[in-house]
C-alpha cells in the first residue's frame, strides 16, 4: 500500500482542481478521510483477523462497494459537508476507490478485493510502480523506507499535482474566458 499520508495526494489534487466553490473544505477533508479509511482493517491484525482474509488488509474495505457506502454516506450528509449530495457523492466515491487503486499499483502485498462481496478475487494492475510501504512506522527510517518515500513522491504525488494544477488551469482559464465573453 501506499503510505497513508499518500493516499490523500488524489482528493487533494482533485479539490485544488477544481477549488472550493465546487470543492468546500469541510467535503475536501471527508474525501480526505475517505481515502484512508479502507486501511483502517489494518486494526483487525490486532484482534487476530488474518492478514490475508476477505476482512483482513486490501480485503472488503478496500471494494467498489465500500466506497459506495461511503459515498452514500457523504450524500447524506451533504448539507453538513457544504455541497450537493451528488458532488458530495461522487467526490467520497472517487477519493475513497483511488486508495484500492493505489493499492492495485504496488508491488507487495494482497492483490485488492475491489468486486467483493461479488468475488473474493485479489487484483494487481499489470504495472506496479509504487514500492509498497511498510506497515510500522520505524521502518520509514530505513533505506527502504525512504525508498518507499522516493517512489510516492515520483509515481503518486507527482501526477496527482501535475492533475490537480492542470485542472486549476482550466478552471482559471474558463473563467477568464466567461469574464471576457460578458
């Protein structure tokens, strides 16, 4: 898995993009926290839950299914979260399934339970770029925890800030273009 911290690099970039008109901060920071609750079945080691087990780590938490549960939970609560249910919706769902694809493009680890409860099946992307992160915190203070930190930084933060300036510009640049039309 990526770190946690790296998880939240795709709502990030996706609420610079697109700015907090459409993005208001109390919705960023649930898409925030969408991203990092799939690893939140980490905690099941602690209480004897295989590591390996559908409810273990990458297992339903990490499923299409999940991550609509939360986003319909964001909808919900979208008057809460400062938006319109389907942009409060559709905001979690993507920040939420982008942390069982992020999974998907490591290279360690289960594959990733994306279609439970309709299949068991664990799934890896056929590229894996992203060397997958230690689960204790010590070990970033190793060489290979600090290489776990060089490839976040090249193969998830690196894009999802290109993506997230790239989407600003447009933004900026349709906005100058309705100022000028007037």
């Amino acid at each position: 898995m990526p770190t946690i911290v790296s998880h939240a690099a795709v709502p990030l970039a996706l609420g610079l993009g697109l700015g907090s008109r459409v993005i208001p901060t109390r919705l960023l920071m649930a898409g925030i926290a969408a991203s990092i609750v799939p690893d939140f079945d980490t905690f099941g080691m602690r209480w004897g839950v295989d590591f390996f087990s559908i409810w273990g780590h990458r297992g339903f938490s990490h499923s299409v299914l999940s991550s609509g549960g939360l986003a319909m939970l964001a909808a919900l609560m979208a008057r809460y979260l400062k938006a319109p249910a389907l942009t409060a919706a559709l905001f979690v769902f993507i920040a939420a399934i982008s942390h069982g694809l992020l999974d998907m493009a490591t290279n360690g680890g289960p594959g990733v339970a994306l279609a439970w409860p309709w299949s068991d099946q664990r799934w890896f992307f056929g590229f894996r770029p992203i060397a997958v992160s230690p689960l204790q915190l010590s070990a970033f203070l190793t060489p290979r925890g600090l290489g776990v930190i060089r490839s976040e930084l090249f193969w998830v933060w690196l894009p999802c800030v290109t993506a997230g300036f790239a989407l600003l510009m447009v933004r900026i640049t349709l906005r100058r273009d309705r100022r000028a039309g007037e």
